[in-house]
C-alpha cells in the first residue's frame, strides 16, 4: 500500500541467495548474482544485494510463482515453480 511506510527490519536486508553451483548460469545472470564460495564450503552459491521482493518480482516476470515459504532461524526460504 502506497500510504504504508516499510518496516525498519526490511530496509535492513542482507544478500538474498538466489541460487546454488548447479543453478542456470543465464538466470541467475538475469537476476544479476554473483557466484562465490563461503570458507569451510565445499559448494558455491549465488546472491544478489537485493532485497528478496526485488527477486520474487523479476522472477515473476520470467514466469516463476512462489509455490510456498518457510523459516528456518532467521533465514526465509521461498520455493518456487516455473509455469
């Protein structure tokens, strides 16, 4: 709602993983992620210093639904399916 000013808490968003190693390298180009490997991981993962709407919206544009969410700790997590 236009009239509604966000919360604090969703000004103050960390990166949004976007992906894993095995992910579409287009799509997560589209997305604008950038690839990289946390120390102590044996595995690569995506993000982006977007938000997670920013995300869910241009995913959504490419045809992406959310299909359910979830939390785990602080961590959101957002499945989705492409129709």
């Amino acid at each position: 709602c236009p009239h509604h000013s966000p919360l604090p808490s969703l000004q103050e968003v960390g990166p949004t993983m976007v992906g894993d190693e095995h992910s579409d390298p287009d799509l997560m180009s589209f997305l604008g992620a950038t690839k990289r490997n946390m120390l102590g991981n044996n595995f690569s993962e995506y993000y982006v210093q977007e938000a997670p709407r920013v995300v869910l919206d241009k995913l959504e544009s490419c045809g992406y639904r959310v299909v359910s969410m979830t939390g785990v700790g602080q961590t959101l997590v957002w499945c989705l399916h492409k129709e």
